[in-house]
C-alpha cells in the first residue's frame, strides 16, 4: 500500500525545539483511522525562505534534553 498525504491526520503539534540551523518537532498523528502514533520531524530554513524536512539524525545534547519533555507529554497524550 502507497503512501496517502490525505490519510495522513495531524492530531496535535506538541512542541518544537528550536536549534540555531534547524527545529525539530513533536507532533501526534493518525494514519487512516489507525491509532495515533508519534511524530519527531526535523525542520530546516530552505534558501528560499521556506521549511524543508531533513532526516532527524544525530542529536545535540540540548535538543536532546528539549525532546524529552515534550516526548513524555506526548505518550501521555496517546
């Protein structure tokens, strides 16, 4: 089964870490119905000025300790 943008539901963005090249964000989403499921998305500034997505990768020690608040507000969420 293809990947689906229109199944794909944003539930609640609960937070961002902002980092001096890139943000990361935690959000919870549903797939077509399914049960809802946690999303860490790396955001990056593009050369035009919009946001490009970027593999999450490796982790500073500060985005780290700014994950991990918003990641157990969002188990508590589910």
């Amino acid at each position: 089964m293809a990947y689906s943008k229109e199944k794909d539901k944003l539930i609640e963005v609960i937070g961002t870490v902002e980092g001096p090249r890139s943000s990361i964000e935690v959000a919870i989403y549903s797939y077509d119905g399914a049960a809802p499921k946690i999303a860490v998305t790396r955001f990056s500034e593009k050369e035009d000025g919009g946001r490009g997505f970027q593999n999450l990768g490796r982790l500073t020690r500060d985005e780290a300790e700014g994950l991990l608040p918003l990641l157990k507000a969002a188990i508590g969420k589910l």
